[in-house]
C-alpha cells in the first residue's frame, strides 16, 4: 500500500521547492510515499485543451492501476481531521491512492474521466506549484493527527 503524489512539472521558485520537499519529507515519516514529477507540455503546443491532454495522458501513464483521486477546486472539502481520518481509512484498505495535481492549465477530461474522488485543497484555484506545497503539509497534518502529535494544534 502506498500514497502517490503526481504532478506536473518541477516548482521553479527554489524557495517553493525547499518548502514543497521539506514537507513531503515530513510527510514521508508517516506515509509510504512516491511522488512523480511529470513533463510539463509547452503552453506553444497548441490550445489549452491539447496541453491539458497531452499532460493528462502522462500523469495517467505514471498513476495507472491505482484509485486517483484528482486535487481540484470543485473538489470534496475536509478539515485536516477528516482527511486524517480518510488516509488512515485508505491505509488500512492496503490500497494504493495516487493524488493528481495538474498543471498550469489543470486537468484535463482524460484525468476527470478515471478519477475515483475529487479534493478540493481550497475554496481558492491554486497554483499547480502552490497546490503541490499545501496537499504535502496536509499530508504531514494527517499523519501527526492520527499519531496523536501536537504539531496539529
């Protein structure tokens, strides 16, 4: 059983990428974790439905076999309790979960097509970078929650 977290594309800022790693890092302590980065298509390629597409078709490629559970506004809301309480739930099933951020100009109907949940990481559109960096500090929450550590409070 393990969580994986795909993306597109690698955080530019080099301050956004330290925080991004040091909370999956964290995030690592409590979970079994992989994340995949994929290549993110060049917004000259063409409209941004083919860009939603062909970044689509790769993050598929690097969740396939796995519950998806895309990040996406629309998504369902849950405090960090709830949430801690649902990746604990997933664990104990002993099947894999794979979150699903997309790029730039999100996901794309290929993506939407397999999800198996919707997360709404907030009420806001995020940055696909910034996305990345809160659904890793949850991760984190969630798993300080369910071992009963103060870093939630």
């Amino acid at each position: 059983m393990r969580f994986i977290v795909a993306v597109v594309g690698k955080p530019r800022d080099a301050h956004l990428a330290a925080a991004i790693h040091e909370y999956e890092s964290r995030a690592s302590r409590y979970w079994p974790l992989e994340f995949h980065e994929v290549r993110e298509e060049p917004s000259r390629s063409g409209s941004a439905d083919l860009v939603r597409q062909r970044e689509g078709d790769r993050l598929l490629d690097a969740v396939s076999g796995v519950r998806m559970v895309t990040c996406d506004v629309n998504g369902r809301s849950m405090t960090s309790e709830q949430f801690a309480r649902w990746m604990q739930d997933e664990r104990e099933r002993a099947r894999d979960v794979a979150f699903v951020i997309g790029g730039a100009f999100g996901l794309g109907e290929n993506v939407r097509a397999k999800q198996s949940a919707s997360l709404s990481l907030a009420p806001w559109t995020l940055p696909h970078e910034l996305a990345r960096l809160v659904l890793a500090e949850q991760l984190y929450r969630a798993g300080a929650i369910v071992r009963g550590e103060p870093y939630h409070k």
